[in-house]
C-alpha cells in the first residue's frame, strides 16, 4: 500500500515592485491511499499583510489535490527580499507534514507592464497575455495549470498520483518502484501496475504475446541489457507489414497475425506463471457479448465472462456442476442433481455457506477445519455444530454458558462450555430455561439433521469440482490477471489455493457425516418427547429436576443468572454494552438490558466496555439465587430509583392532584448534574438541593406551597380524620428543563426551603427533606417507598410525608402527577407486599375508594392523539373561571373532577381550561372580584392542531356570577351561547341559588382577608372576613328548599 504523505508544490520565487500585491500559488496533494484532514500555515520575519486563505483546514480523499493562494502586500519604503515559508501538516499525524520556502523579492518602482493583470511582470510571466499561467516549469510551451504532464516526463500527474509518484519530479518516470526491471513509464505506457513485481518481464521468458484473431500480432519484450538507457520510442517499419517501436527499455514488435482462430490468444512468458511454464489462454467472443476462456492445460475447463460483467466456470468432467464467480471474488457452486442447492465461498475461500430452497431458513457453514455450523430461523439463536468427532454440540445466545451435545449413538447431555454437568436447581425459572433450552437444542437437531445428510452429500461431490475449478482460475488469473490490468483475477487467483486445501478436507470429512446424520435425527425427535416442558416432572413444591443422563465422571451443580440494566448518565438505555464476566461476553439489547447464564456459586466482576462510554467495574457475589448486577457509567449517581428524566420537549408538567396530610409544606424539583460527589441526605447534599429549588431555573423549581395553595382533588382517603385540603388551586404548572437532564424531587414535610437552607443540617423533621431518590445506603429520607407510582404507569405518584422508614405506608399523603419526564420509582403493589399483616389491615387501599377510584381515572385518561378533539377555555381577569362538562362534572381554580382536563393558572393572571369534547352542553361560569371588561375564547383542537376559535366579551363587576355555555357535537366546531348575568349567590350559575352554592362558601367559612381559605368573591357581605353572616345571606336566598 502506499504509505501515508502529502505533496506540497508551488511556486519557490516571486518578484514585485514596492507597494504591489502578489500572488504565492500553491498545491496540496494527499498521497495517500487514506482519505486525511490537513491543515495550512503560513509564517514570515517581517509580518507582511496578506490575504487569508479561504480555509486553513480542509479535507482532501486519497490521492485528492487542492489547488490555494493568497496575496501578499510588499512594502513601499524598502527593497529587499524575504522567505515566506508556507507549511501542511496531516491533523491526525502532524509528522505527515512539508514546507515550501517562497522567496520573494521587493524590487523599485518601475513602468514595466503587467498585461495580463495577474501581479506578475511581462519579463516574469511566460504568458503575459493569460491571466490564468505564468509558469511553464517543463518549457513544453503549456501553463503549469493546464499542462495534464505538469514535469513533462511522458506520464499524466493523475497516473502519477494513483501509483505515488510526484507530478512535478521528471526523474521518477525512469524509476522503478517495484524493481521489476521495468521503468515507472513503461508500466503506463503497457497499461500495467508498478506496484507490482513482474508484472511485466525483464527478459523474453517474461514477455506477452497477443494473437489478434487473424489481425495481428504483437509481442511485447523489455530489454535485457540492466544498463539500457530509455530515449523516445521510435517507431520503424520492418517491411511486410512489420512494425518495431523501441525506446531502449522496451521492444513491441507488431506484425499480420495469419494465425485462424475465432478470438484472441494470451501467451505469457515462463517467468509469468507460478508454475515456471509458459501459459496460454485462448479469449472466444460470443454473439451474445460473452466471451469464453480456456487454457491448454485444463482442456475440459472454461470460463465464461459475460455481457453483464458475471462470471460461470464449468468442467465436462464435472456434468451438471457449475461456479458462479462474482465481481468481488466470491463464487457459488450449484449442481443439477441437488436443484435449490447452493455453496457460496468468500473472496478468501476459508468459509463455504450451503443453503437449499428445499430447507427454507436453514444455513451450514463450513469451517476451516472442516467442522459444519448450522442455524435455522424457526429457532433463532440456536447455533448447531457438527464436530469432527461426530457429536452434535448445540447453544444459544439466550441460554449463554449452556451447551446440549447430541452423540453418535442417540445420547446426550447437557453441561457448561468447559464440559461440566448440571440437571437440579431449586429456582423454577431456572428449572424452566434449563427445560426449554434443552427442548429447543433438540427440535433444532432434528430439523437440520436431515439437512446436513444431504449437504454433506452435496459437498462430497462439488469438492473435487471446486478443486479441479480453483486450479484452472489460478492458470488463467496468472495469465491474464497482471497484463490485462482486470481486478477480478487479481481476487480469483488470491483465494482459488486456498479452496483447492479446504475442498480436500471438507470432502473427506462430508463422507463420514452422511453417515451419522440419519441416527442423529432418530435420537433428536426421542429427546424433543423426552424434554418438552409438558413431560418434565416437578420433585416437590421447592424442588425441580430435569431428567437428563449424567455421565459418572460429570459433576452436578447448580447454575444461577446475573442480569442488569445499563443507563448513560442521562438515564437513558445503552444499547451495544459488550458486558463481561469471566470469559462470557454479552451485549445490551435496545432496553440496555443484558443476561448472562449458567453461574455457579462464587464472587465474579462485571466490566462493561462501549466506544465513547467509561464504565465502573462491579464485584458481586452469586450465593443462593440470581442476581441484578448494577453497572454505571463513570460519574453517574448511585440511586436505585428515584431519578427523573427530561423529555425530549424540554418542559416538566406536574399537578398537585391531593393533599393527604395536615402538615403544611412545600415541595420541589432540583437537577441532578453535578451533585455527583455530594453524599445523599448530607447536609452538603441538601444545602445544594434547596439552593437549586430556590433558583428558579432549570437549576431547579419550588412546585408548590401548602401554605399558600391547594390541591385539585379535595376529600378523604384512607384513615385520614378530615379533609386536609386548603387553599386556591393553581392548576398544572409547567417548568422549562433541558432536555435529557435528569432531576430528583425534594418535599420539606412542615416548613419552608427558605426555613432549611438556613439550617441544612437540621434534626428537625417539620424541616429535614425528604427525596424521591432511593440511594445504596438507604439513608434518612432516601429509603425506598418515600414516593411510589400510584399504579404502574409512570404518570402520578404518592410521596409519605415522613421518612419512610417509620411512616404509616399509606401512600396518601400527597399525590403528585408529573408528564414531561419519566422516572423509575416502586409501584404501590410493589411496596404492598412489604407492609406487615397489621398494616395491611389497617391502611387498606385507598385506590379501592370510590374518591381514589376518581383520582386514579384522571390519572389513567387516554392521552392526546392527533384525532382526538378538545377544547381549551381561556379566560383573563379578577374572576375565577369554572367550566362544567354535561355531566355536571367541574374543573377551575376550585379544582375538579373532569377526568383529563387540565387547569392552568398563569403569572399574569390569565386562567385555562383544557378538556377533551364530547357532545352536549358545557356551562361555563364566571365569579367575579372586581369591576373589569375581558373577553372568554374558547379555541378547539384536533390533536395539536387548531381548528377552530370563537370568543365573548365580558363586563364584570364584584360578586356578580356571569353565565354562558358552549355546545358541541361531533361534527360541529363548539359555539358559545350569549352571555348572562346569574342570580344573586348562584355560584355556579346553574339557575338556582340552592345547597350547592351554599357549599362552595362553606368552603371559605371561618376565614379572613389574608388568610389561605379567605376569598373576596365569597365575602358578600364585604366586612373581610367570611363568618355566618356571610352563609345566612346566602341561605335566606335559596330559591331550593
């Protein structure tokens, strides 16, 4: 190959008067057979101004040349002459590099012309009436930069640069670069490699002779005086018809050919030939556009080049068999009495594939030692080998570490890779895998058993064609190959001896296979009976056992699994992990899931090893079970569970669906990046946990407050005394986060972040945080069980609101929804099953209740799809907004129960309702706070899609309830009716003033200005506190008794 260099050439000297901008051109030229990244300096001792260069790095393919230039401003006050040295270096290999030193020459001022205009004078310009040459470096009367021979030494530059010569150095066109005896220039002249020895001879006994069909004849001799000199080839007719072109190196000799064949003869010299023989091969053309070749030696052989460019091989002593060769070297062998049979080989012939359309998704391969490999998609990842010895070894990539070995005589057995036997384990799902490998190994077995009877037939009778085959293709490639310049023989001739030896041994070995294969099918269908998991017998309710032969001299033990799941430090899966422990390799699947089978008890190391990743190695112990085997990325945090991923939007959503618990806290999100090193729980940890939450930024967010807010859901779960919830709800908020940033989320049980941060080290537990992280060490407020998935589906979790070690485990006391990001964390099932038969007793399952069975159907509405239609009432004034659906189900800054509506409350005050539609009337009521004019828009949506937008205005005073309502169907946009002004304490503007409305300022009773219950709209009576006065008025206006 051509080893890795660049060329740089350009001009060496340029002159210019004071003041002028001249021009330095230069090359770069990759010679290279490898495709390289370059970069360009440029450096001079005066600091001269000068133009840059359009790139100072670039990329050029193998044997590419780039064409560059820059101007330099010669100074006005002196006359001198400097060295400008302009520098290449390879970016991968800066020892790949060379320098051009350009001398340039400040001259005085003259009147002297620049016809052409290209910053050189007419007395230093060769054209000066070409502004695009000055240079004619071989003086044969062309411009350096049209001249295709740039040295003029009879060899075009891009011959030079496929072969590695210099296009601007004469010398090496009389070189020889594979000291073959014929110079760099011969070889172009006769279209042959340079690279190659002998591709063309140095004496007679290395000449070619071409017989042209009756037209000519031509033969082509390199002189055999070592001291010949080379001059212009002259050429001399001889008479008759007789031409001789000799340069001094080389001698063709061209006369009438009245040799009567139909095509053309290749005659090559001795020392052509691996046999030390001259060769001949004869080249037929066909009316077809085929042509065939035969050589002398191999008279029942041919090769028949087609007009598409395929290749077939033949032999009459080999009826019915045939080689397709193809363009890169490999070849498929079939025959006309295995019809659908096929053996395919490589370009290097080492491995030989053999399919046959009667056995549909069956393919042997057959290995360099003659052994046959064999795997069938009905069974994928079960790999058959037929060994030397005759036995039957099966595996599979699902039951790594095991191995099923059928014998001659009908027995098996089944062990590890190193032979040793286990059949008992007391672990069903063992017992079970063990079970099903064994009786998939065995169906495999005898469905390809059939298979390989007839290949091995198949292959005993093509090996000695393939054989006979690759020695013809190795005479005519040595023929043909080097003189005729066609790759494919170059290819052929590379691997036609290596099939020749493996086509011996695999015919021998395919003979004694053709005998065993039919026993080996008889036993396989009796071990398929024996093992299929119907049949296998269990010894107790704790025991399980396989009946499988053991040898005397195998010893039983038991086999355990080690598995994982490996994340990057985003928390997303990484698939193509290659895990090792031991000598077993395994890699992740698109889950980043990996397994690896057939453990016995001990202590091993995992590693794990991807391209651009760092893993730490893990020591586990293998006891009395399988183990889960926890592999992290370098720097990743240790969490078991707990941690939240950002979506690829980029914005968290979280709704406080209910508040369980009097205490009265707030709760946050912080962003994990960074906290790498901090202990879990330590103050240190915490301090920069509430730091992030008080930021404000994708740092982190403080949620919610239950000092100051609600939740969306109010009433009792569970053993709760009262209904704890208090406070405007604010609706679902959104948080803006980068995208594949993972997070955690923190709750101060009874007091403030503002409170803890003055005291992060705090015993206190009103104050001391509590995390949905589960860490290894399962410290204060990290156990697992502090915040759980409510039903499994990654949407809404309960969080305890003491630790979670000592709590109640009723997992009621806040539930949360958060989209936008998904996290790992226990389903309540999961943590269920953890609680004591008293706490069982006691706590129950609040998601059993008629009020959790509410909670749990907003969490498990169907999400939004592109055809689903929906609604979103805005509204944007001191009022609040209340939307009911037709079954009089509400949703607005009380809350509500509208299953998949979402309220949002924004800064600016701007209230929003999103619900999906279903037809029929939506009342939509209006409660106002002070005097304002706004307007209501209700926009409708097909999946993300606005459809439709209509919009009301709105004049509203204190106290006063305005009513409206929207109407929508199926096939219809919504439409918003007139609106209205209710009755006087008509909350919810239904049209009657009755219990309901009384209940909704209930709600507020025994509240004052500035207080978390206390709402204006619902102080009628203005004095800033809601009492009983407030709810007699209202009463004493019921129009429903």
């Amino acid at each position: 190959s051509v080893p890795s260099d660049v060329v740089l050439t350009g001009t060496k000297q340029i002159a210019g008067e004071q003041g002028d901008a001249v021009n330095i051109s230069f090359s770069v030229i990759n010679h290279s057979s490898l495709s390289d990244e370059f970069g360009i300096t440029i450096s001079d001792n005066k600091g001269w101004q000068r133009t840059a260069l359009p790139s100072s790095q670039f990329a050029l393919n193998a044997l590419e040349k780039k064409d560059l230039s820059f101007a330099v401003t010669l100074p006005n006050d002196v006359v001198t002459e400097e060295v400008i040295t302009i520098k290449v270096a390879s970016v991968k290999n800066p020892a790949v590099s060379k320098t051009l030193d350009v001398i340039v020459s400040v001259q005085p001022k003259s009147l002297e012309k620049d016809t052409d205009g290209d910053g050189f004078t007419d007395s230093n310009d060769a054209f000066p009436n070409d502004p695009n040459e000055h240079l004619d470096t071989d003086k044969d009367g062309s411009g350096d930069n049209a001249d295709s021979d740039d040295d003029n030494d009879g060899i075009p530059d891009a011959w030079e640069i496929r072969y590695g010569l210099n296009p601007l150095d004469p010398s090496d066109a009389t070189g020889d670069i594979d000291k073959d005896g014929v110079i760099n220039r011969d070889e172009y002249m006769l279209n042959t490699d340079p690279t190659i020895h002998n591709s063309i001879g140095v004496n007679p006994d290395n000449s070619l002779t071409i017989l042209g069909g009756g037209l000519y004849k031509m033969m082509i001799s390199p002189s055999t005086d070592p001291n010949a000199t080379e001059s212009q080839m002259q050429v001399t007719s001889a008479g008759n018809g007789i031409f001789i072109g000799n340069d001094g190196k080389t001698k063709i000799t061209t006369i009438p050919d009245t040799t009567q064949v139909d095509g053309y003869v290749f005659v090559s010299g001795k020392n052509l030939t691996s046999t030390g023989e001259p060769s001949a091969v004869i080249a037929t053309p066909k009316s077809d556009g085929s042509y065939i070749l035969t050589n002398p030696k191999s008279p029942t052989s041919e090769l028949r080049i087609n007009a598409d460019k395929s290749y077939v091989v033949t032999d009459t002593a080999f009826a019915g068999m045939s080689a397709n060769i193809n363009s890169d070297g490999s070849y498929a062998v079939s025959h006309s009495e295995f019809p659908g049979m096929k053996a395919l080989a490589n370009s290097l012939g080492v491995i030989q594939n053999v399919t046959d359309t009667a056995f549909p998704g069956i393919s042997l391969t057959v290995n360099g030692d003659g052994t046959y490999t064999v795997t069938s998609d009905k069974y994928p990842g079960f790999v058959v080998r037929v060994n030397a010895d005759k036995t039957y070894s099966v595996t599979s990539d699902q039951y790594l570490g095991l191995v099923a070995t059928f014998n001659e005589d009908g027995s098996y057995i089944l062990t590890d890779k190193d032979g040793n036997c286990f059949v008992n384990h007391k672990r069903f799902d063992l017992f079970k895998a063990v079970g099903n490998f064994i009786n998939g190994a065995a169906k495999i077995v005898s469905q390809v058993a059939g298979f390989v009877n007839k290949v091995a037939t198949f292959i005993g009778q093509v090996a000695g064609f393939v054989s006979k085959v690759a020695g013809f293709v190795r005479d005519v490639s040595a023929t043909l190959g080097c003189m005729t310049g066609i790759p494919l023989f170059f290819k052929i001739s590379g691997f036609a001896a290596t099939v020749a030896s493996v086509s011996d041994t695999v015919a021998k070995y395919s003979n004694d296979v053709a005998k065993i294969a039919g026993d080996v099918q008889k036993f396989a269908d009796q071990v398929v009976k024996a093992t299929d998991p119907k049949t296998t017998t269990r010894k107790s309710k704790r025991s399980d056992t396989i009946a499988l032969p053991i040898p005397a001299n195998c010893t039983v033990y038991e086999l355990y699994t080690a598995s994982g799941i490996i994340k990057d430090k985003d928390g997303k899966p990484v698939s193509g992990v290659n895990v090792q422990v031991g000598d077993v390799i395994v890699s992740t699947d698109q889950t980043g899931y990996w397994k690896i089978f057939g453990l016995s008890q001990g202590s091993y190391t995992a590693s794990a090893e991807k391209e651009g990743y760092l893993f730490d190695s893990i020591t586990f112990e293998v006891k009395d079970d399988n183990v889960d085997v926890s592999i992290k990325e370098k720097g990743q945090y240790n969490f078991t569970s707990g941690v939240f991923t950002v979506d690829d939007t980029g914005i968290v959503k979280i709704d406080w669906l209910y508040d369980g618990g009097k205490y009265q806290g707030e709760f946050g999100i912080f962003n994990l990046a960074g906290m790498e090193s901090l202990t879990p729980g330590s103050p240190e940890f915490i301090a920069e946990a509430v730091k992030r939450v008080l930021s404000n930024s994708d740092q982190g967010y403080l949620v919610f407050s239950d000092l100051s807010e609600g939740s969306r859901f109010s009433g009792i779960l569970g053993n709760e005394i009262k209904d704890w919830n208090a406070g405007p709800y604010k609706g679902l908020k959104s948080f803006t986060m980068k995208p594949g940033s993972q997070f955690a989320t923190v709750l101060v049980p009874n007091s403030t972040f503002a409170s803890l941060a003055q005291n992060p080290a705090t015993e206190d537990t009103n104050k001391r945080p509590l995390f949905s992280l589960v860490s290894s060490d399962h410290g204060y407020g990290t156990h697992i069980g502090q915040m759980a998935d409510i039903n499994g589906m990654g949407k809404a979790y309960s969080y305890e609101d003491k630790d979670a070690a000592t709590s109640d485990k009723d997992f009621n006391d806040l539930i949360i929804q958060i989209t936008g990001a998904t996290g790992e964390l226990p389903t309540i099932d999961s943590l269920k099953e953890k609680r004591s038969s008293r706490e069982k007793r006691e706590y129950g399952d609040w998601r059993d209740s008629d009020f959790g069975k509410l909670i749990l159907a907003h969490v498990e509405s169907p999400p939004a799809t592109e055809d689903r239609l929906s609604m979103t009432v805005t509204l944007n004034a001191p009022a609040t907004l209340l939307v009911y659906d037709p079954t009089g189900k509400v949703i607005g800054k009380e809350g509500g129960y509208v299953a998949g509506a979402d309220f949002e409350l924004k800064a600016d005050g701007t209230q929003s309702i999103t619900l999906p539609i279903s037809a029929g009337n939506y009342r939509v009521a209006v409660q106002g706070a002070a005097t304002a004019h706004s307007t209501l828009t209700v926009m409708t949506y097909q999946g993300s899609a606005e459809i439709s937008s209509d919009q009301i205005s709105l004049d509203i005073a204190p106290h006063q309830i305005l009513t409206t309502s929207i109407s929508a169907s199926d096939t219809q946009p919504p439409s918003i009716a007139p609106v209205n002004a209710a009755m006087s304490y008509d909350f919810n503007g239904d049209g009657v003033t009755d219990n309901e409305d009384v209940s909704m300022l209930v709600k507020h009773w025994n509240s004052c200005r500035g207080q978390q219950k206390y709402d204006a709209f619902f102080d009628v009576n203005d004095d800033g506190c809601i009492t009983v006065a407030d709810i007699m008025t209202v009463l004493n206006a019921k129009t429903v008794k």
